[in-house]
C-alpha cells in the first residue's frame, strides 16, 4: 500500500512542481511590483508635505490590515478578464489579478519598511552632508539609500517568503497553482491515504521553498545587528 501511494504521488510530482512554477512566478512578480509601488509611496510618507504624507499613510494602514483573501476576490471580480483599447484584446487572466491583489499589501509593506529604514539613518550624516555642500538628493541617493538597502534586505526577503505562501490563495479563483493541481489529483485518484500525502506534500513544497530564505533572513539580520 504505501509503495503503490508513493508511486502514485510520484506520477503527479511533475504537475504538482509545475504548480510550484506558478506560486513562485506569481510571488516574484507580486513583490516586484509591490516594491516599486511601495518605494513611491515610502517616499511620500517622508515628504515635507502634509497632505502627501497623509495620503501615503492612508494607503499603507489601509492595505496592510486589509485580508488578503478580500482583496484577491475583490479585484478577481472588479477587473475584466479581458479590456478592448483601439480594437486591440489585452487578456487580464487570472494568475495576473492574484499578483495584483497581492502586490497591494506587499507595496504597503514595502512602504513601511522603507520609511523606518530612512528614519533609522542618523540624522547627523544629513547633517554632515549637507556641511559638505551635498544637496538634499546628492544625499539621499549616495549616502543615505545605500544604506537603506542593506537595512531593508532581511525584512524585504521576510515579505517575499510571506507573500510566496500566500500565493496558495490562487486556487481560489481559478489558478491552476500547486494547491489547485493538488486537489485535481486528490479528486483523481479519490483516496484518502493519497489525499493527505498529497497536501503534507504541498506543505513540504512551500516549507523547502520557504525555509532557506527565512533563515538568510536571519542570518542577515544577526551580522547586521553585529555591525
């Protein structure tokens, strides 16, 4: 019996690793897109303006308490799946939606996270800047954002790993991820034994996939808590 079931999951490891591909695809873009869009509004969180700050700060409080789960079926259903512009057909499928969905968050982070590591550089490199004659962007962009990055790398792989699991979201709607072919070979082979080895199998995917970055991130956060 347990030959026949590891033979058995071993027939479906291809599709399940190819439902894998998606997850990991839709989290590299999700954060990718989250990370510029939350850069952008970082930065307003840190303008001189009070109605830019006010604004950023909207943004981030609303999208990071806001359920993943909400916002993925909120835009799987607000967007079209396809949009006509001058008679050409741009597809909006669903994998795209989910990355959407999930960038929100991820950007509202990402914001966060840029703004306390711009906060947590001392304000007297500013200041001894600025006595050198460096202007204001000469300092952010030369002194001040390279060591943001490396502040900002250990919590910004930690959302990746966190994003990546949320990806599981996906079957949801309609993706045909790792959860979904999961549950298209437990509906297949209809039985029990095989359907728990099959999701302990997808726990194990995510946890192979997710460990080692949960532990550069913790390996990053002691040597720079070292320097």
């Amino acid at each position: 019996m347990p030959d026949t079931l590891l033979a058995t999951l071993l027939h479906w490891s291809p599709a399940l690793l190819r439902g894998l591909g998606i997850n990991v695809g839709i989290s590299l873009l999700a954060v990718g897109l989250g990370t510029l869009v939350g850069l952008a509004i970082g930065a307003l969180h840190l303008s001189s303006v009070r109605g830019l700050r006010q604004l950023a700060s909207g943004y981030v409080v609303a999208f990071r308490n806001a359920p993943w789960l909400v916002l993925v079926y909120g835009i799987a259903y607000a967007v079209p799946f396809e949009i006509v512009v001058r008679g050409h057909v741009i597809p909006f499928p669903d994998w795209l939606k989910v990355t959407f969905a999930l960038a929100l968050p991820a950007s509202a982070h990402v914001a966060e996270i840029f703004r306390g590591a711009v906060q947590s550089i001392p304000h007297t490199q500013w200041e001894a800047a600025a006595s050198l004659a460096f202007t204001r962007r000469d300092i952010l962009w030369r002194i001040v954002l390279p060591q943001c990055v490396r502040r900002m790398l250990p919590s910004w792989m930690n959302l990746y790993a966190v994003i990546t699991m949320g990806t599981a979201l996906a079957s949801l709607v309609g993706v045909h991820d790792l959860l979904d072919t999961a549950q298209i070979a437990s509906n297949t082979v209809n039985r029990t034994p095989f359907t728990v080895l099959t999701y302990f199998t997808v726990l194990a995917l995510f946890f192979v996939y997710c460990y080692p970055i949960s532990r550069l991130t913790r390996r990053m956060e002691r040597a720079h808590v070292a320097a």
